[in-house]
C-alpha cells in the first residue's frame, strides 16, 4: 500500500477513540485507519450493532491491523470510560451550556498535557444517524466540536476521527521533530557552479544562433544570467540542468524556417535570401 513503510517507527499512543453503538463495519474500519495515519492505537467499541470481530471493518482499515486487532469491546459506555481520567465528546449540536466547548486544537493540546502527565484520556464519537445522547455527554468532562458550515455541520464517524486525530498528531510535532519525516538533504551551489551552468549554456546558445543579432548578445546574455539566478539553486539542480543542456547539445536543432541549425558556434545560420 502507498504510504507504508513497516521498517518505520510506528506510532501508537495517545487517547482512546470510543466509538458508541457504531453500526457499520466499515465505518469502523475506516475508523481505523484514520487512527493509524495520525498514531493512535486503542480503540473501544460500545455495543457495535453488528458484532465483533467484523470482516468488513478489517477489510476497510486498509492495513491498520493493529488497531483492529486490539479493539476492545464494552457493553456499555461507563464500562468502556471506567478506566480513563478525563474525556471529550464531540457533538455538532448545541447543548446546555454545563460543559466548556474547545476547538479541537485546544481540545488535541489538552489530551497533550494529559498524555504526557501520564493520564488516561479518551474522545467519545456518537452514531452515524444522531450522535451521543445528552446522558452519554454528561460523562465527559468537556465538549469539542468541530468548524463547519452551520447549514451543513454533519459528519460521519470517520471523518470527525480523522479531524481529530489530525489534530492529536499535529499537537506532538514538537516531540517529532516538526514533521515524522523529513525531505532528503540537499547542498547549497557554488557560483563556480552556477557560472559553470551560464557558460555551458550560453555556449549551445550561440551555437544555434540564438543571440541574433549580434549585437544585442550582451543584454541577452544579462538577461538570461539574470533569470537563472533569481533563485539559489542547490547541486543537484545545477547537476539536472546541465544534464538537460548537454542531452539537447548532442543534436542539432532543426530551423523552423527551414535547414538545420549551425552545430558549433564556428557555423553560420543558413541564409535565407534567394537569387533573384
């Protein structure tokens, strides 16, 4: 699968995701794979419709089989909370003003705080159709929801994780590194380097006749010098562009106007008069 690489760390930390009365498995596949992408691990399930295990969702997690395979079961959803310290629900609908509402970037860096304080945290998802009821709410100790189009705020289940589990991983880039990886390194080029490319370039140029009429080569040469350093180019794109220019070098070019291009700057383009 794109995007895997067992020889990498993998995460697994971080909040339970405690999916209520969940209905179908692939939902909670998709689920899972959502975790997986962001480094979460543990999930609970509160009295899936279905049942469990569920070949669905294993066939939906798309390779997130550590999560599924370490799925726990509850019959309740104080039985699936017993054991953590502090949780959210997320809920698009308005409720009574008893609970804080966090954003789910202050809600991500509270779970942080409570994750390395070495807390038990969890984030509670309700049905596909209509969500948590307000008595399941009330067993949170806070409410996150999320920014959307107040004429269109529904989510499904796989979505509002992954917004969530986004957020988690984004909340820990520090502890990372910044980011879980980074692009190869490059080096910074020389102006030797780059003065190699301008006379290595400029010479196939006159070669083909491109600085007509000669007396308008220097300001050509100005500006073309002017374009290539814009910008520092690292040495693997001066070793590209000049690959580039001697590949092209290797021929000569054909004159739209007929004829061939001179070969070496000793040549000179075709003329184009005719006898009369």
């Amino acid at each position: 699968m794109a995007g895997t690489n067992s020889e990498r760390q993998l995460l697994a930390e971080g909040p339970a995701i405690i999916l209520v009365e969940p209905q179908m498995g692939e939902n909670i596949g998709m689920v899972a794979r959502a975790m997986a992408n962001f480094g979460l691990a543990e999930l609970r399930l509160v009295n899936p419709r279905d049942g469990w295990p569920n070949e669905k969702a294993l066939a939906t997690a798309s390779k997130a089989d550590h999560v599924i395979e370490a799925t726990k079961v509850y019959d309740t959803l104080e039985q699936a909370v017993a054991d953590l310290n502090f949780i959210y629900a997320t809920t698009a609908r308005e409720r009574d003003g008893f609970k804080p509402v966090r954003s789910p970037v202050i809600a991500a860096e509270t779970l942080r705080g409570k994750f390395r304080a070495g807390e038990g945290t969890g984030i509670l998802f309700g049905r596909e159709r209509w969500g948590l009821t307000n008595e399941e709410v009330a067993l949170a100790d806070e409410i996150v929801t999320f920014p959307v189009n107040p004429a269109f705020a529904s989510l499904n289940i796989a979505q509002a994780v992954l917004l969530m589990s986004y957020e988690w991983m984004k909340s820990g880039m520090a502890d990372l590194g910044d980011v879980p990886f980074q692009a190869m390194g490059q080096t910074a080029s020389t102006k030797e380097q780059l003065f190699g490319l301008f006379d290595q370039l400029e010479e196939a140029l006159d070669a083909r006749g491109y600085f007509h009429p000669a007396g308008k080569k220097p300001k050509m040469v100005d500006n073309l010098r002017a374009v290539l350093s814009r910008r520092a180019f690292t040495e693997q794109e001066i070793s590209v562009l000049r690959g580039v220019i001697s590949s092209l070098d290797r021929f000569s070019r054909k004159n739209p106007r007929g004829g061939r291009f001179p070969t070496s700057a000793k040549e000179t383009p075709p003329d184009d008069s005719t006898d009369a």
